[in-house]
C-alpha cells in the first residue's frame, strides 16, 4: 500500500493498517471489522484499504472486490457466536475509556444467539447522508424479527415520515 493511499489522521486508514479494530476479513481491496457500537448483534463494516470518501469512487479493481467483501463478511457474522464478541469486546483496552452502552445492550437482546432474519446493507455516501467519518464504510447490518416494531420501508426510514407507502 503506498503512502498517498491513506491518511495518518483517518480512523478508517488506522483500522486498515492494523492498528484499532481486529480484522473479521481481508480481501485484496477491503477489510472487515465488527462495529464496536452495534446496532444490532453482528452489525459489521467492510472498509476499502485505501482512503476513499465514497463508493462512486472505488476503481475497477475495488469495484471487483467489493461483493466478494461483504458477502465475506455475511459469512463470518453467521458463524460468530455473538455472546461470546461482545463479552470479549466490552473489555478490550483501547475502549476502556468510552461508554460501552452499545455493545450492553446488544448483550442484553433477545435475539443475542439467533441467526439473522434480514441484512440492511448500505453507506452513508456523504455529510448530508450522515457520514461521520470521510473514508467509505459499508454497513452490513443483521436485522431480526422484532428489532423494531414495523420494519417496514426499511431505509425509506432514513426520512423520517416519508418512508411509509401504500401499494394497491
Ligand atoms: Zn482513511
């Protein structure tokens, strides 16, 4: 990987050289971590190598990578046993020092020891979207029956009120 391709003050480029979150997955383009603030049991992200913003961005190569990338890491979240992460990752030491109520609470649910239902599969691709931090990471999110009360229109949500349609 050559210098130019990350950047020293990037979170994401950190996690791809190694230094933060242990890799669930690598490919040639990608790596895949578990989101140390879960939303859900198995919530992952698949982050490019390189320091790229968007996903509109990636080249050919990468482009090639990318389904192979998350489908990995689907393969890795279905065979975790997710009591046995959390409890491990609530005391890794370089969290000891933030709030942990994410990954408590994902020890708390119901559907802590089941197979996913559904995924929600998706990035944030800019500031407006709600991203946080400019180096591309894609969501693969277990969903299971009852996280929510009505899961229907899914990402529609994303706005809040307009994601509810009648179809006839
Ligand atoms: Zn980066």
């Amino acid at each position: 990987m050559s210098s130019a391709s990350t950047d020293p003050h990037c979170y994401f480029c950190q996690v791809s050289q190694r230094k933060a979150d242990p890799f669930i997955f690598e490919n040639r383009s990608f790596v895949g971590i578990f989101d140390t603030n879960p939303v859900n049991p198995g919530h992952a992200l698949v982050i490019p190598k390189r320091h790229v913003a968007s996903i509109f961005e990636l080249n050919s190569t990468e482009q090639a990578d990318y389904f192979d990338a998350i489908t990995g890491v689907k393969g890795v979240i279905e065979t975790t046993d997710m009591a046995e992460l959390y409890q491990e990752m609530v005391q890794r030491d370089y969290l000891q020092d933030r709030p942990k109520t994410h990954i408590e609470t994902v020890l708390q649910l119901p559907f802590l020891d089941q197979k996913p239902d559904a995924y929600t599969v998706g990035n944030n691709d800019g500031r407006e979207a709600g991203r946080s931090i400019d180096h591309l990471h894609v969501i693969v999110l277990p969903r299971y029956k009852g996280d929510i009360a009505d899961p229907r229109g899914g990402i529609r949500n994303v706005i809040p009120g307009r994601a509810n349609y009648q179809r006839r």
